[in-house]
C-alpha cells in the first residue's frame, strides 16, 4: 500500500513531464493496437493470438516460480515463434499488403456500412428460397458477418452483383454450372458463387443430413457467417449459426432469423444505432433442431 500511495502523490510530478509529442505517440501507438485487435477479430485466426497470449502467461508463470525446463522450452519455442507467425497469418498479410498497394487500407480500418443492400438481400433471398423450397431446388447461401471468408471464396467464381431473387434461382438451378456450390454474400452483395465449404467435423450429427447442410453447419462452424439451406429432396429450409442448424423454417421464419442476426441494431424510432452498439451487441444463437426429419444435399 505504501508503494501505491507514493505512486501516486508523485504522479502530479510526473504528469508535468508528459508534452504533447508524448501524448500524439501513445494516440499512435494504442491506435494501431486497438486496429490490430480489430482486424485479427474480422480474420480466422482469433484463436491462434489466444494461443499466443496463453503461451506467454505461461512463460511469465515458469518464469516466477523457477520452472527452469519449462522456461527453456518456451522461451525457445517462442524464438522460433515470429517465423511460425509469418506462416499462420500469410493470408491475412498478404490481403493487407494487397489492400495497400490498391489504395484501399482504409478498408481495414473503417467500418464497412451496411445499407439498402443488406436489406434488399434479404427480401430477395427469402423471395427466392421461398420459390426454390416449393420446387425443391437445393441451395446453400452464405452471410458474411465480421470473419472474412477469403480462403473460401478462391475456390469459386468471383463475382461482384446485387442479390436478386431471379439471379439466385438461376445459379442453383440444377443444370447451371454454378448450382452445386455455395454463394457468399458480403454487406448485402454476391461476392461469389460455386464456392466450396469445410463440412462439419461434429460426429453427432444425423447421418440423414447431406453434404449441404454439412457444409452449411462446417462453414458456421469456422466462422460467424449466417448460413441459409434448402433440402434438394424435401424442399425445407434450414439455417445454420454458430454450428447449430435450424431446420424445417417457414419463409416467414426465414425472414425474421435473417434480419435478427444480419441487420443492425435499431432504437425505438427505427434509426440506427452506432457502429458501437452494434459490436457490443449480444449474438442471438438459433438453438439446434432434434428433428429427424430427412434431409438430402
């Protein structure tokens, strides 16, 4: 206590010292954190900084009880550490230093606004699964939310159009080219179609369930994307969040759980709120559906 206290009847003294060079730096410097932070949310490897957090707690830990082997192996684990991470976040990298060659870094750092796009995808995209579900056409959509889905997208055709009902039955129509793989949607535009998705590593699901709704449940897995799904063989539609499938949806149903997890938030009088509110905002999981119902892909 005593220390804490001398801490801070100095600090006036201290405080005197700091000039605005000082403060422009830390301005600079917590900034540049606090991007840093953003930017790895809105990429896949938010897991792989906890790992390095907790390989560091660790460290400090050995450190201060002795643990002399235990401080040998992670202290040179994690010399060899910064080449391990230049390999881990290549993608990552890569769209940074691309993104600041084309002019666009600003990208990285500003909000991207969700407009009348994102609310026009999703009355296209319920008109069209509406049609699809009664004429048992499968398809598989994929919201893009905060986690990029770069790596996804390469693996089909890129595109760059609004989301209309009639497009949308026209690539999964199934002789289209198109219709076998997955659509991705980013702030409310089709950014890709035929992609391919990771299927689902949960050994529980139902084995009635086909290759796309695994790959609908995978990809939400992976991600925070919002998934919506029709049955090829039945015609239900189904929507996948956070590894949960919702199944047998009507297209009203459909309308509310896409609005309620893709649009933004909304005060009393319709308005939008701040882009803060949004992100402190609770994530509503769609809880799974036991039903046994089949399903193809």
């Amino acid at each position: 206590m005593d220390i804490i206290w001398e801490a801070l009847r100095s600090a006036p003294e201290y405080l005197k010292l700091i000039g605005f060079a000082d403060i422009l730096d830390m301005a600079i410097i917590a900034f540049g954190i606090y991007h840093l932070f953003r930017f790895v949310r809105k990429s896949r490897s938010g897991q792989v900084v906890k790992a390095i957090v907790f390989l560091l707690v660790a460290m400090a830990l050995a450190t201060t009880f002795h643990l002399r082997v235990v401080s040998f192996v992670l202290t040179n684990a994690m010399e060899l550490g910064f080449i391990a991470l230049i390999i881990i976040f290549q993608p990552e990298l890569r769209r940074f230093l691309e993104q600041m060659g084309s002019g666009r870094i600003k990208e990285l750092f500003v909000a991207e606004s969700i407009g009348n796009d994102l609310e026009s995808a999703i009355v296209e995209t319920v008109d069209a699964y509406t049609s699809m579900s009664k004429d048992k056409v499968g398809a598989l959509m994929v919201f893009e939310r905060r986690t990029m889905l770069d790596d996804m997208l390469k693996t089909g055709t890129a595109l760059d159009c609004q989301v209309s009902a009639e497009l949308l039955k026209n690539l999964f129509w199934n002789k289209a080219p198109l219709h076998d793989g997955a659509v991705i949607v980013r702030n409310g535009r089709i950014v890709g179609a035929g992609c391919m998705l990771p299927l689902s590593g949960n050994v529980n699901l139902s084995r009635e369930l086909g290759m796309r709704h695994r790959a609908g449940i995978g990809v939400s897995e992976n991600s925070d994307a919002v998934v919506a799904i029709v049955s090829e063989e039945t015609g239900s539609i189904s929507v996948a969040v956070n590894g949960m499938l919702k199944r047998h949806l009507s297209p009203d149903t459909l309308e509310r759980l896409l609005r309620n997890d893709l649009m933004p938030a909304v005060d009393e009088e319709n308005k939008p709120v701040t882009a803060a509110a949004r992100i402190t905002s609770v994530f509503k999981g769609i809880k799974g559906d036991n039903s046994n119902g089949k399903e193809d892909s």
